[in-house]
C-alpha cells in the first residue's frame, strides 16, 4: 500500500490569526510552523495532533485556490493529505486507476513537502494531496520549482 497515513487535514480559513488563537485553544498547542507559500498564493500553519497535523490556510490574494474555495464554500475542509513513500510511483499507479491529477509533476508544498493534488470529482467529492518529505530524494530532472 503506498499511503501510509493521514499526513494532514487541511482547512481553509479566512483569518488565520484568529484561527491560530481558536485552534491553539481547541488543541491546546500552539502552530509549529508557519510558512508562507508563494507559489499557491497562501499562508499556512500546522498543529501536531498525535501522528498527524491540521494544516489551515489562507488565501493570500483572490486568485488563490483558497480563496475561490471559501467564496464558493464559506470556510471549512479543504483537503485530506496522504504520506506517500514514493510520490511519483504513487502517482503514476493513481493515473493508470483513472485519477484525476492536478499537476503532472511533484511540486514543492508547504512543510518541506513535494505534494500531487488528485481532482475531488475523482475521489468522491474530497480534494486528495499526495505528499513526500522533501528530504527524500526524487529524480530532479522533472522538478517543477515554482516558487
Ligand atoms: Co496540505
């Protein structure tokens, strides 16, 4: 099986400064990291909730995937994130099943990650990230750098 857990949750937010106050106290720990992703055109923070992490998001401009999110959506869920070992073969076996993939190659998400988003038409409604710790190495010639 090539997921090998919930990575994270991701939840979209309109403010996160005031959702880092709600989830430190829902969680009763504070972010460990916030970090900005230029590239998707967000801000996001991360909260240890045992093996796993909340991810939330804002959008840092309208054309963000968040912001189109929260204007069709209002706030809440945005997507579920696996821990894959090997995000190409993941993906590639995943495109042989008939998912939808969002971009072609792996690209650089938050958290020291390479990150494949799978469409949510193809998984019941769900917006699916695949993600690998950037320390692993992947083949280089088909990195997508777009930060
Ligand atoms: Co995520």
């Amino acid at each position: 099986m090539h997921f090998t857990k919930v990575e994270h949750i991701g939840i979209a937010v309109k403010d996160i400064a005031a959702a880092n106050t709600l989830y430190t106290n829902l969680l009763g720990a504070a972010p460990y990291k916030t970090e900005t992703v230029a590239s998707e055109h967000v801000v996001t923070s991360f909260f240890k909730v045992g093996e796993t992490k909340i991810e939330l998001l804002q959008a840092t401009d309208p054309s963000s995937a968040i912001a189109k999110h929260i204007e069709k959506r209002g706030e809440g869920m945005h997507h579920v994130a696996y821990a894959v070992d090997d995000i190409k073969a993941s993906m590639t076996a995943l495109s042989k099943e008939g998912f939808r993939l969002l971009n072609e190659v792996p690209k650089k998400g938050a958290d020291n990650k390479w990150v494949c988003f799978i469409h949510p038409k193809s998984c019941n409604g769900v917006l699916v990230e695949l993600c690998q710790d950037r320390g692993e190495r992947i083949n280089l010639e088909t990195e997508q750098v777009a930060e």
